[in-house]
C-alpha cells in the first residue's frame, strides 16, 4: 500500500485495499479466547439431579463441593450421595451409569463417596444406596433415624452393610451420623459431621467453605409400622448466595414447623423460617405429590424459589401432582423434571448465580414407562432454544437486542442473561454441554424481568452492566419450562461518530479525493480519551443513499477502503487522507462519501455525515507498445497478447477494451470485438479472435478505457494473415507418423499428411540420442534432415553416422511449417516419437510386468537363476483361463527343472535380482509410450531395480528370449485363441491399446464390449510377428509374443 505523506497527508491507492462490504453495521460477534480460571473470584457447587425411570422411580441427588483448596476440578473434591432411588443392582439402578461416567478427580468414574446422606426410610430413597455401598467406598453416613429392626428388611441389610464399611450406626464413632434440627453438618459453623485436617486446614463437616444446616427433623424415635415420610430430614447446603433445600418426602408437618406456624418443637428451631427464606433451588418434596401438605402454598412463599425440580419418573402415586405443580407455578419458579429434562446439572456460584444443564430433551427421552405422571403439563412441550440474539443498537447507555421472538401462546416470555466473560463464568464448568447446544456454557447473571416483546431496549447502568458484557437468552413457557440458551452476543460502546466529513476532488488528478475529519474517541461514552482502531472509507455513485440508507440492514453494497495499517489520532485531532484514483460516475456526476471508525473491541461507530462531491478523472489507460500475434492461426482465428494497462497510467485495471481490426491499412472500415474484465496492469492480456476469413490479411490494433471513458490507442498497429490449416491436426499428426529400426539400426520412418491449399508443408527430422549404453541420461542431438512432403505418404529411410547403438534410447522430432505468400509461417506441429534399440543379434531378453501389488516374471529365463527368489505355487486370484496361459508359459521355461512361476518385489523396496552379464534394464514409460533404461540398476555387479505401481520391465540378457521357442502365438495372462484375445470383465466401455516394445501403438481404440459378459475380441491377423503389449484405460495388463 502507499503511504507516502510527503505532503503532510496519507495516500492510499484505492485498488490496493478495495473491500466490498455486505454487512449490518452495529451487528458485533466478538470471539476472545478462553479465561484463565484465577479471573473468577467465586466459589461453587454443582448440584446433579440423577434421572430415574422403567418403574425405578425414586429421589437421587449428588453434589460436588471444593474441598480443602477451595476449587472445583481437583483431586480434593468431596462429593455427597443424597438418597440411591430404587434398584438395588447394577442392571436395575440408574446411579452406577452416572457415577461410572462422572468426570471425578481428574478420571472417569466416581470411586468413593465421602458423605452419604438418607434422607428418609422409604424404599425408593434406600434400596440404591444399598447398590452403592456394594459397589464403591463409602466413607460417611448420615440419616435422620435409625429405623427399627425387623421392621424393613431390606433396609436392615443396607444398615449391615454399611457397618461393614465402618460408616453405619454399630460403628465406631466419627462417620455415622443422625444430625439434630438446628445442627450445621458442613461450612465455618459445623457441629455435627466427621473432622478433617488436610494440608493447612482443618474444619468438621463437608466442606470448609460450603455450609449445610438441618431445618426439620422430627425428634422422637419412630416405632414398627410408622409412616416413614414423618421422619424424612429437610436439609439447606448453600454456598455463598446460591442456595438449596433437600427434604426427601417430607410432609406438611415438617414445612408448618419449618414456618413456625405448629410443631415447632418436635421438629424444628425458632427462627427456621428465616433460614428458608429466598433459597433458590427447591428438590421438590415427595416427588411433587399433593399429599399430607407437601409443598404447601405457605412454604413455598416464604421459599421464594427461582427453580423447582420434581423427581419423579414411575411412581404409581402420578407425581408430580397437577396442583402441586400450579401452585409451584404461582411462584414463578422455573420448573426442570428428570423425566423430561434428563440429568439436570446445576453448576452454583457464591454470587448467587446458576447455569442449568439438561443431558437431553424431550422428545428425546421414551415416554413409554418413565413416569405416570396425571398432570396436563407431561403432555406439555418445553420452548425451542432462542435463535438469532443481535445487538440491534448502543446509543449511549441504552442497548436494544432483538431476536426471533416466538409468538406461540405457550410463550410467557424470556429471560436476559449476562456476564463479562465469553461464555460465562466458567469457574464451575465440567465439560457437559445443554443438549441442543454445541458448546459448553458457564455461569451467567440472570435479570430476573420477564422480556415479553422483542425488540428490547434496556439501560446499561441499571441492570448493572459492565462493558464489555456477554448476553444469551432462554425461553420460558406459561407453565415455567425453560430452554437455555440462545446464541452469545457481545456489546461494548461504539466509538464516536465523525459528524464533519468534508472533501474535495483534487485538481488536475485522475480522480484523487482529499478526505478530512475529526478524530473520534475510542467510546461515546463522553470519558473516553482513548483513539479507535481503524478507519473504513465508503463511497457510492447512488445518489438515493443517505444517512438512513447507509445503515439499512439490507441496503447497497458499500464499496471501502479500509486504512487498516494507521493509526488514528487522538480525539479532537484533525485527520486527512487522499484517496487515489476513485472511478468517476460520470461527466459532471458526483460521488457520495462516509467513514466508520472501529474500536479495539471490534464495534463499528454510527456512520458520518455524508460528504458529496464531482470526482472528475482525465488521466487515460497507457497506450499498449507490445501487441504482438502468435505463430499458431488456422483459417478463422487469430490468437493476439499484449502487456495490460492500468485504468489511469499503470494503476488497476481498465474498464473495458475494444480489438480494433479491419482489411486494410487505413482502417477505413472496421470491425471490432471487446474484453469487458481486462487483467489488471502489468499482466499479460491475451485474446482469440474468432470469426475471420480465411486466408485474408488484417490490421489489428487495442483500444483501453477507464471509467471515466479516456482511451488510448496501441502503438504501432500489427497486421498479419488468417490461414489453412493442416487437415491433420497437431493432437492427431503424431498417429500419422511410424517408426521402425533395422537390424543394422538404420531409421526407417513414414508420414501421412494430407495435401494442403497453396503449398505443402516443409518437414524437419532430427534425432537426439537420450541415454549411453551404461543407462546415464544425456541428450545429443546426432543430425537433422529438411525435406518437402510431396504424396499423400511419404515413406522416408534415415541412416546415422557412424549409426545408432544398441541399448540406447532415442527421441525422433518430426516438424512441419506452413508459410503466407509474406514468407511468414501461418502454422507449425511438431510431433516426438522415442524407440529403443532393443538388442544386438546375438542378445536375448526377459520381459517383466506388475499387476499393481508385484513385480512378476511372465516368461524368460536366467544363467543364474539362483539369485532369483521363485514362488513355487500361482496367485490366489488367477482364473482358469489365466492359470492355463501361465501354464503353457512355464512349461516352455524351466530352471533347474521346476517351473518359472515367476517372483515377487513388493512396490516400494530395492531388490538385487540378476546378475550382471551384459544385459540392461528398461522400464516403459506410459506418457511417452517407450521403454526407457533405467537410470540406477548396478549395485555390487547385481542388478536392482524398484517396483512401482503400475509396471511393465524389460530386461536384456545374454538369453534369447525367443530361444526354444516354436512358431505360435504366445500371450499372458489372457490366453490366445487362433488370432483372436478376448478381453474380459471390460463394464460398458473401455478403451484398448497395443503397442510394439519400441512404443509404436498398433491399435487404439474405444470399444463397446458386449453388453452381458463385458467381453470384446481382438483379431490380429494383421499384426506382424514380434513382442506386444497391451493397456485397458491406461493400465498394463498383458502380453503377447508372435512368432509366425
């Protein structure tokens, strides 16, 4: 980019940076990489609410606490087991699934429970935990009662078991436990609980930092057959400002006593109530049953709860209860079920604040058997995730979001969520992900007013946000279902808006503007002293576009100039930059102007003041000096190049350009073609006239315009004829031409031309000899001939002095021209054949192939054949007809008097296999159709060379490879049948090829094979004796040997 500013102001070239915009300007994702934990000054819980269901319903809660270093996600985590459900196996519980999979002290699986809490005497609370302590280490016990003997036996057998583990109520003291109501069992006030004293910190109960304390327990002893639910202990564990009530199945009892209102002595405290007060997160009492006063009207008032989870999942009892449910409803607590929600994970922080993950959604979860729930609400679908959350606007303190608001009536409306984290307070995060969503959430605030139309203006400064902050949304349903969340926006303050946009067009320019304004500040927030980060220039020809238009969503493209490399001022200080060469619109019509500032945080500013003015531009495209035409024409088309101008000078790119020709000198009557995309300035502009008379001379010259309409003209103009052509074309010449040697390696070639209009064409033969008789590459160029084409086919003898060698490879270059009446040649072909001197009288050979996987000998034999590895049995996969052909070629060779069935060089290694004995190797090379010496094959007097994929070898030896062998025809690995192979398994089409050992392609063709079996029959008949082989869609397949 040019950034001179020699004359005290930046220029910018505006094809250098042009950059075109569709975008919402106050639209702002902004991504920042992960937080590091220590940024969080929180401490946390995470509360899980284990699913049952299958008729295995019952109450399961599990919650994670910091441990001694006060951080969730290391190895002294404590974890607390509340209630096991029902199933007391493996196959039958539900809890052993989420502890096995539970991310826990940094592994998969949870080992040991340090606290066990039951919180009633019911079966589906005790019957799982008897699973647990079978399976995994229990280290505390706690309960409300120890239930009398004999009165529930499976309960006994959890009591026994857990004395066994050394926590249960015949142990020694200091792991079982019946706390009191009014006792705390964990935080800095614990009095009832085990003692630990890890590193430098000592504290009784649960957890130093989280406190737990027992609201209701009925004091005296229950007798056999009592209702068990009477005794149920109602326990709130909090942590900072996050709360949480757990009550198994506790009665109305229990609650009035809690309330103060009776009881109060039998089962609680004076001053119980005040403890309830606005806890967050109510384990709903009894599964949600309306029963005995669960759940009352009462308690749930002074509760206050922001969530209620019922679990529930098979009970016959149809829990929840569709009254328990309204009057939780009344509360305006958000409502999270088990059965339809899955796991339900609350991740808790001291500030009071949750982020709420659900494992699945319904309708995921089977209904069918999971719970025989009465309620309306079951048959009730919760909300779809929010989409499409976007800051609408900031001005000043006041920020509007909008989003795909959904009109449903099921919709009571959503909740705004915020954080100044990206993702939110991640401090309690563990990985699980809200089903629907793809990535993990952490904690946000909630602002607790329902937003019951979108879009949404609200204050910054009152709902207490910081700048930067991260705001999502959930949905919530009349009937309190909540889905969070929708996508995560970012807002900041924009920086201030450039009110006194002014400019002018600089004289005598080729549409240079000159841009001035004052510098914004990083935020309109009238504190900000901080400058933005970049500038974007925009500028349009439209002259409908204002102020509003420019910040439509789905307004015009904006054309920009983005000064991303300078700095911007500080505020109040003057900016001014010259744009160089903007396109005019025109004669006498203007361009319209605005600048965008952004700031750090990515935020665009509102647009400036629109600026308006005529950009005149008189600087033309350079005149083109090179225009030049190409030695290739044929009769209707002339191929011409020139070196591309800018639009002015050498900048950018013209707007168009014009091919101006015409049949004489003058240019009195003119035709012309156009090129509406010129290469920008520099390149090398080509272009293919088409649709000229044949065998007729044109004057050519290019005209190139800029926008504004200046031209120029090439200088000097070119002129130059159309002509014939040879009737065989350059991609077609190379099958007219055939080249064979003699046994005194003497060249003998044909060519076949058509005749052609005025003139025939002049032929060149030249021979470059390409490798030594020791496989080294070279090129020497031994001779050339010139010599005129006369007949249809001219069969020419060519002979070298002192002659050709054996074992060498050579490239034979025919060429041919054809001249105007001018002397100057209208068309040329050239066209390269490469042979092999294969062997001297005396020499013998042995052809080799590879089916892809191998390297095989298909027919030959060595003087030494003990240097060969040799494969006793055929491969697995040959057919009938290929083990015959196989056959007949064994037989004719033995070693040693067994049968050459060939050997094998896996592709890719280097394998030492003949001695050397004079003999050289070749390998055929399928782009020139040739055999060529390989250039590396001599290694400690043996020859090595590599399999490759696909391959086809020839190697020649001191043996004959047509010694011993009887007139006949000879082919592998498909057999011959009189003069007929029949190739197989071809599919609807194929194309065939058959070259000679020197590369001469006797056959080529495209063949249709029979529709049924896929087979197509070759007869060669015509063929002349000698050694083939032949392709199929480019792949060696076989080989054939003739001998008449």
């Amino acid at each position: 980019m040019k950034q001179s500013n020699e004359d005290g102001f930046y220029h910018f070239s505006k094809n250098e940076k042009v950059l075109k915009f569709f975008r919402k300007i106050w639209i702002v994702f902004f991504l920042i990489t992960s937080v590091p934990f220590n940024l969080y000054a929180e401490d946390y819980m995470r509360i899980h609410f284990i699913l049952w269901g299958q008729g295995n319903y019952g109450d399961c809660e599990f919650i994670e606490l910091p441990g001694a270093d006060g951080k969730l996600g290391t190895n002294d985590d404590k974890c607390i087991l509340i209630d096991g459900g029902r199933g007391s196996t493996k196959s039958s519980s539900w809890v052993d699934d989420f502890l096995d999979n539970l991310p826990w002290h940094g592994d998969t699986g949870v080992k040991t429970i340090d606290f066990m809490i039951l919180s009633c005497c019911g079966a589906d609370h005790f019957t799982g935990l008897s699973m647990v302590v079978q399976n995994y280490n229990v280290l505390n016990f706690f309960q409300p009662v120890r239930w009398p003997q004999g009165d529930k036996s499976a309960y006994d057998t959890l009591m026994n078991d857990l004395n066994n583990e050394g926590c249960g109520p015949d142990s020694l003291a200091g792991h079982y436990f019946e706390p009191k109501a009014g006792e705390y069992t964990s935080g800095p006030n614990a009095n009832a609980g085990p003692v630990f004293n890890e590193g430098d910190k000592s504290w009784m109960g649960f957890d130093p930092v989280v406190n737990a304390k027992i609201l209701a327990k009925k004091k005296t002893p229950p007798v056999s057959g009592d209702d068990d639910n009477i005794w149920a202990m109602v326990e709130k564990i909090w942590v900072g400002n996050a709360s949480f009530i757990t009550g198994g199945d506790a009665y109305g009892a229990q609650e009035d006593a809690i309330l103060g209102t009776s009881g109060v002595a039998e089962y609680s405290y004076t001053g119980a109530a005040g403890d309830l007060a606005n806890t967050d997160i109510y384990k709903v009492h009894h599964h949600g049953s309306n029963t005995n006063g669960s759940s009352g009207a009462a308690f749930l008032a002074k509760m206050n709860p922001k969530f209620a989870v019922p679990i529930d999942g098979g009970s016959s009892d149809a829990h929840p209860d569709i009254n328990t449910l309204n009057r939780i409803i009344n509360e305006g607590a958000i409502i999270y079920r088990p059965d339809m929600d899955g796991n339900v994970l609350f991740k808790c922080s001291s500030g009071g604040n949750y982020d709420v993950i659900r494992t699945c959604a319904y309708p995921d979860l089977p209904w069918t058997g999971f719970y025989n729930s009465d309620t309306a609400y079951s048959d009730c679908a919760p909300p779809g995730l929010p989409e499409n959350l976007a800051i609408k606007e900031i001005a000043g303190d006041a920020i509007t979001i909008d989003w795909d608001y959904d009109a449903s009536a099921s919709i009571a409306g959503y909740y705004l969520f915020y954080s100044t984290y990206p993702g939110g307070d991640s401090g309690a995060n563990n990985g699980r992900t809200n089903a629907g969503m793809s990535e993990e959430t952490g904690i946000y605030k909630r602002h607790d007013t329902l937003l019951t139309s979108a879009p949404f203006t609200f204050s910054a400064s009152a709902l207490g946000l910081a700048q930067p902050s991260y705001l999502r949304l959930s949905a919530v349903t009349n009937y309190c279902y909540e889905r969070r969340y929708s996508n995560e926006v970012f807002t900041t303050w924009p920086p201030t808006a450039i009110t006194n946009l002014t400019g002018f067009c600089v004289s005598g320019t080729g549409g240079d503007v000159r841009l001035s304004w004052t510098a914004p500040a990083k935020y309109d927030n009238e504190e900000s002293t901080d400058p933005c980060k970049k500038y974007f220039v925009y500028y349009s020809t439209d002259p409908t576009l204002n102020t509003d238009l420019w910040n439509e969503v789905d307004s015009l493209s904006k054309y920009g100039i983005d000064f991303s490399t300078i700095q911007p001022k500080n505020p109040g200080d003057g900016e001014t930059f010259v744009i160089e060469n903007i396109p005019a619109p025109g004669n006498s019509s203007q361009t319209y102007f605005a600048v965008f500032s952004q700031n750090v945080d990515g935020v665009f500013s509102h647009i400036s003041n629109i600026a308006t003015f005529t950009v005149v531009d008189v600087y033309p495209p350079l005149p083109v000096t090179d225009l030049a035409y190409a030695l290739w024409r044929d009769e209707s088309r002339i191929f011409i190049s020139w070196t591309a101008p800018g639009d002015d000078g050498q900048e950018g790119s013209a707007a168009f350009c014009e091919i101006i020709f015409s049949n004489d000198a003058a240019f009195s009557a003119v035709s012309t073609q156009t090129i509406v995309s010129p290469v920008s300035a520099g390149q090398k502009q080509t272009y293919l006239m088409t649709g000229l008379d044949s065998y007729e001379r044109y004057w050519i010259k290019v005209r190139n315009y800029d926008e504004a309409l200046n031209f120029s003209v090439s200088d000097p103009s070119i002129s130059c004829y159309t002509g014939t052509n040879f009737i065989n074309t350059p991609s077609s010449f190379s099958a007219s031409v055939s080249v064979s040697t003699s046994p005194s390696l003497e060249v003998t070639f044909k060519i076949e031309i058509d005749t052609v209009t005025d003139g025939s064409p002049g032929n060149s033969v030249e021979i470059w000899d390409m490798r030594d008789n020791l496989g080294n590459a070279i090129l020497t160029k031994l001779t050339t001939s010139q010599y005129q084409v006369t007949a249809l086919t001219d069969l020419r003898g060519f002979s070298v002095s002192p002659g050709l060698e054996f074992n060498h490879r050579y490239k034979l270059v025919i060429s041919s021209s054809l001249k105007d009446i001018d002397g100057e040649t209208l068309m040329s072909a050239a066209t390269y054949f490469y042979f092999v001197t294969l062997c001297s009288p005396f020499e013998k050979n042995i052809f080799f192939a590879s089916d892809g996987s191998s390297v095989t000998v298909a027919s030959g034999q060595f003087s030494s054949p003990g240097s060969v590895s040799f494969i006793s049995t055929l491969p697995a996969n040959l057919d009938s007809s290929q083990k015959a052909a196989y056959d007949s070629l064994a037989a004719i060779y033995t070693v040693a008097g067994s049968a050459v069935r060939g050997f094998k060089v896996l592709p890719g290694t280097v394998t030492a296999v003949i001695p050397v004995s004079g003999g050289i190797p070749y390998i055929y090379n399928s782009d020139t159709l040739s055999f060529e010496k390989a250039s590396s094959y001599i290694l400690n007097c043996e020859v090595v060379f590599e399999a490759e994929s696909p391959a086809v070898w020839l190697f020649v030896t001191p043996a004959s490879f047509t010694a011993n062998k009887d007139p006949g025809v000879y082919a592998y690995p498909v057999p011959a049948t009189g003069n007929n192979i029949t190739f197989t398994n071809l599919g609807s089409s194929a194309e065939i090829s058959v070259f000679t050992i020197s590369g001469k392609c006797v056959l080529r063709e495209n063949v249709t094979p029979d529709p049924v079996n896929g087979e197509w029959v070759w007869n060669f008949s015509q063929v002349p004796p000698g050694l083939y082989f032949w392709v199929v869609d480019g792949t060696s397949k076989g080989m054939l040997m003739i001998k008449r």
